[in-house]
C-alpha cells in the first residue's frame, strides 16, 4: 500500500468532469481521477477548511459513524477494473473491522472529513500512476 494525498482538485469549466490528484508522499507518482463534479466539490470542501450551510452525503457519513461508535481506519483505493476505479472504506466498530465497497471519491471525502489515511494499492498506482516529473500539470 501507498499512502497519498490530495494535492490538487481540478474543474473542467466546460463540462461535468473534475480531475482529482492524488501524490504519493514523495511525490514522485501522481494518481489521477476524473470524478463528476459534484464529487470534487464535496472533497474540495475540507480541503479548503470550508463548512457548507447544510451538510453534503460525506457529512453524513460521518456523523452517522460517530454516533455508532465506528472510526475511520483508513480509505484503500484498490484496483481499475473496466476503466472503473474500486474503493474500500475501512473502519473500526469496537476493534472489529469493517471494510465497505465505495466510490473513491466517497471513500477519499469522508476520509478527509475524518483526518484518515489515503492509501492506493501498489498495483493499482503501478497500472494507472504517473511519474511525476512526466506529468504536466497546470
């Protein structure tokens, strides 16, 4: 496993589409996502330390975890399977752990919302990662 972070959450003006990337802690492999819009803002919020006046579905989440009494472990983005990334959120309900099948962009939200860990499978930054001297990003 590779922990990374968000360094940069990039709209497309003209459409639906946002880029999110996502740097290993060297910052020498960048991984990109490209997640509706909708999605990039949710996870543009925290990172911009912005409260919205209601709270969006990774708010939720969280809240919801909170008063179950389960943490954020960590999100673990998995693997590209038909062009499509996977994504667990893991936690921790009373020292069992708890992974579920999510979007990246839910699993990377709510761990942002949670100060959690990001983690991308050395396979998966293998296959879709980009070295970060080759990548030109503006």
């Amino acid at each position: 496993m590779i922990q990374v972070t968000v360094e940069r959450v990039g709209f497309d003006q003209d459409g639906d589409q946002a880029v999110l990337l996502l740097y290993d802690l060297s910052k020498s492999m960048i991984l990109p996502i490209w997640v509706r819009t909708q999605e990039a803002t949710a996870i543009a919020l925290p990172l911009q330390d912005i409260k919205p006046q209601r709270p969006v579905t990774a708010d939720l989440v969280v809240e919801i975890l909170e008063k179950l009494g389960a943490s954020v472990v960590m999100a673990f983005l998995t693997e590209l399977k038909d062009d499509v990334f996977h994504s667990l959120l893991v936690l921790n309900q009373d020292g069992r752990e708890i992974e579920l099948d999510c979007r990246p962009s839910d699993s990377i939200a709510v761990a942002l919302r949670t100060s959690s860990p990001i983690y991308v499978a050395d396979k998966l930054m293998a296959e879709a990662g980009i070295p970060s001297r080759d990548a030109e990003i503006q």
